[in-house]
C-alpha cells in the first residue's frame, strides 16, 4: 500500500533558479523503510524536507504534488502543523531540548493540547518504543543534555513519536554516532517499521543496505533509479547508480 | 572523479589473478591430452609439478576476496566479480586436478600401446578448450555472446564421452587383455567430460557476473 506518492515534485531555491529537485516521481510504499542516498547535493534531503514542507523555512519554492495518503499536502487547505504532527523528522545532530528527559518527550504532546494526566503514558509508551526506557525511566528529570549522544539520539525518536506520527523522516541519524549506538538505532528502526512508514537519508551505503527495504538514488536533484534495496545494490539498473554505490565516483 | 583508488586497484588485481589462475588451469587440461596423445610422459610429470602453483593461488585468491569483502564493502557489479571469483576458482582448481589425475594415467600407459587410436579425445579437449577460453574472455570483456551455446557444447561432449565409453567397452568385451589400458581411457574420457561440465559452471557464474541473473548452463 501506497503511503507517499509525489508527482512532478520539484524545488527551487533562491530567486526560483536553482534547481534542487527535477520531477521527482516515486511512489514510497506504508511500513517500509526506504533509503534516500546519492552524493551531497544530490537533493535527497531537499527531497526528504519537502515531505513535511520543511524547504518552505528556507524560502523554496515547491512545484508538483506530494500526496499523503491520496491528498496532496501542497493544495493551499493542508494545516501545517497538523502535517507535520502526522510526519515527525529526527535530523543529524542529535537536538534536545535543554530540559529534562520527561519534558522533552512531553513536549510535542503538550502544544498539541495533551491533558497532563495522560502524558505521563505517553512518555513511557513514547520511550519504550525508542528502546531507551529501561536506560532512563529513573533519570526522567534529568536534563536531556547530560545524557550521550546515542542516547540523546533516541530521545529525538521517541519525541518524534510521542506525538503519534505516521511518518518518521530520519536525515542521517546515525553520522554523529558511534558503532554501537548507530547499531542500536538500526535495530530501533526495523522495530518502528511495524507501526510507522521510514524514509531515511543516509551517506552510509552499508546502513541503507542493512536497514532499508526499498532505496532510491538521487543524483544532481533527478531520482536516477528507485527499487528494491537489494536490486539496487546487487543489481543496479542504470549505470550511474552502479557508479555511485561502488564507489567509482562521489 | 574516480574515487577508491586503491580499491580499484585491488579489484584489478583480483581480476588479472583470475584471468591468471584460469589460464594455467585451461593450460593443464590442455597439456595432459597433449602428453597423452604425444605419449609424452616428462610433460605428464611437468604438468603434475606445476599444478601446486595452481593450489597456491587458489589460497591466494580466496586471501584477496576476504579482504576485499571485510575491509572494503563491496557493491553491484564489484561484489558480483569477487562473488563470481571465489567460485570459479573452485572450479579452475578442480579442472586442473582433473589434468592431474589424467597426468598420473599417461605416465602409466605412455610407455605402451594404447587400447584404441584417440579420435574422440582430442576431440573433446578441443571443445572444452574452447569452452575455457570463451569463459576467460567473457570474464576479462564482460562480453557473454560466446557463452550462450555452452549447454549444446556440453551435449556434444557428453555424446562424445558415450561414444569413447561404448567403444572402449566393446574392445574389453573382444579383448580381455585390453582391460587395464581401455579402462585408462574411459577415466581420461570421464575427466574431459568433467572439465567441460567445469566450464559450463564458470560460464553460468560468470553469466551472473555480467546480468546478475543467475543461470545454470549444461
């Protein structure tokens, strides 16, 4: 079943110019995780923000559909806040709020009108689901910085979730962190899939080919070739992808 | 911008130790019907000195593959050479075991007449040289044309094989004295037979190679 479906999708920074996404047309399938990868400035993260209408913060301009569930989230009448309650994104840096452990999680739920006597469910429900529970359900009001970077990564997953996203938009959530804590967040991912529908960009060939299920490839703003992740990195179609993903150019 | 550069390298390396390896083993299948058709038993005795060279870059190459693959992650078309790589040279070891063992043979009957006057076998070694050189070919230009047909080849070789086999039995049956040296010949003519079936093997890997479509050929 089709989650996303974008349709001529295509952004332009600046005066309107420059191009950073040529007609993209890609059809991301629920409950799957899908890989963006390709060389920086490629457009996969210009991709990724334009799922939630994140390239508008910047001043680009968006051409073209993405359609969520069937209803384009550009047609002018979508609630952008609303949208991205629906679509949480955990970005690169791992970013807590400077409050504590319980705050941050309880955060997103709060400005969307939650009642406190039911957050405290929330963010147990929101921790265990990001694996990090057992590790700070007696630290709760602990300040959020204080806590590792691996840690601090899956408290950005679980305040994604602890709004009840449908989407989770992960932009290389693992670079700044080390083995383990990168494995853990692998793992975490394969478990969210269950429940959530995954689009990750990663620099980290390996991570797309050990995580995700279908992987697009992205080069000079065009989708060059979208598939299968296994095609694509054992069998690649187009010649510029095998390239890529075998390093020959980068 | 190339990237990788020692990578690449690496790879090139892989590749030309194939082509290498490939080479010395068409070479053996080669030079035991030679030494078996000229009764020459000093190449027979060469050729069995020669194929520890084989056995050593097997180890080599399999040394090369594993490091390729534990420090370097290899992708598409890369990891599908190392892949196509660690198999055929299974079958490359093999085909020059076979030779080996048809090595040790002649130097037994060399000395002596033989059961029947070879037609067949050279004929069989013809093909399956020619097969083993398509194969190295395909896996040096990635071009795969030549190897489409290898499955009708390997018929002709069986029917050649059936053939050797049925009259060498009839000579046995005529003459019993004949046993020892006719029943030489059939295990060199299974041997042939073997080694064709070897490059149907390599061909079918590297069809995989190129395509990533995986084909089981004769």
């Amino acid at each position: 079943m089709s989650k996303i479906e974008t349709i001529g999708l295509s952004v332009y920074y600046g005066d309107g110019t420059v191009c950073g996404l040529k007609a993209v047309n890609i059809t991301i399938e629920a409950n799957k995780i899908t890989a963006l990868i390709g060389p920086s400035g490629c457009g996969k993260t210009t991709f990724l923000r334009a799922l939630n209408r994140m390239n508008e913060l910047k001043g680009a301009q968006t051409k073209g559909k993405v359609l969520i569930d069937g209803i384009d989230i550009y047609n002018g009448k979508v609630d952008v806040i609303q949208l991205r309650k629906r679509i949480g994104m955990v970005f690169q840096q791992p970013n807590p709020f400077p409050m504590s452990i319980y705050d941050n999680v309880a955060y997103g739920p709060r400005i969307h009108g939650q009642r406190n006597e039911n957050l405290g469910t929330i963010v147990e429900e929101s921790l265990k689901k990001a694996a990090l529970w057992d590790e700070v359900k007696d630290r709760l009001d602990e300040n959020a910085l204080g806590f590792s970077g691996g840690q601090q990564q899956r408290l950005c997953i679980a305040r994604a979730l602890a709004v009840n996203p449908e989407i989770i938009l992960f932009d290389e959530p693992c670079s700044a962190l080390d083995p383990v804590s990168t494995a853990r967040i692998e793992e975490l991912l394969t478990e969210l899939k269950q429940e959530y529908t995954i689009v990750i960009v990663t620099h980290n060939m390996q991570q797309a080919a050990r995580v995700s299920d279908c992987t697009a490839f992205f080069l000079m703003g065009e989708l060059i070739e979208y598939g299968k992740t296994s095609q694509i990195f054992e069998r690649p179609k187009d010649k510029r992808t095998e390239d890529y993903i075998t390093g020959r150019f980068g | 911008m190339k990237v990788r550069k020692d990578y690449l390298e690496a790879l090139e390396k892989l590749k030309s130790d194939v082509l290498r390896m490939g080479e010395l083993a068409k070479a053996a299948a080669k030079n035991a019907i030679d030494a078996l058709v000229n009764h020459d038993k000093e190449l027979a005795v060469r050729l069995l000195e020669e194929n520890s060279v084989i056995d050593r870059m097997e180890f080599e190459i399999e040394n090369q593959c594993m490091r390729l693959l534990a420090l370097q992650q290899p992708m598409a078309i890369d990891l599908r050479t190392i892949e196509t790589s660690l198999k055929i040279i299974t079958d490359f070891d093999r085909i020059s075991d076979l030779a080996g063992d048809i090595a040790e043979i002649v130097i037994q009957i060399a000395d002596q007449p033989y059961a029947k006057p070879l037609i067949d076998i050279p004929r069989i070694s013809e093909i399956s040289q020619g097969m083993l050189a398509d194969c190295l070919e395909a896996f040096a230009t990635h071009r795969i044309e030549k190897l489409e047909d290898f499955s009708a080849r390997d018929d002709i070789v069986d029917a050649l094989f059936g053939q050797i086999r049925r009259e060498l039995v009839a000579i046995m049956i005529e003459n019993p004295r004949a046993i020892t040296s006719a029943s030489h010949l059939i295990f060199i003519g299974l041997h042939q037979e073997r080694i064709a079936d070897h490059a149907c093997n390599i061909a079918g890997r590297i069809i995989y190679m190129v395509t990533g479509e995986r084909r089981k050929l004769g």
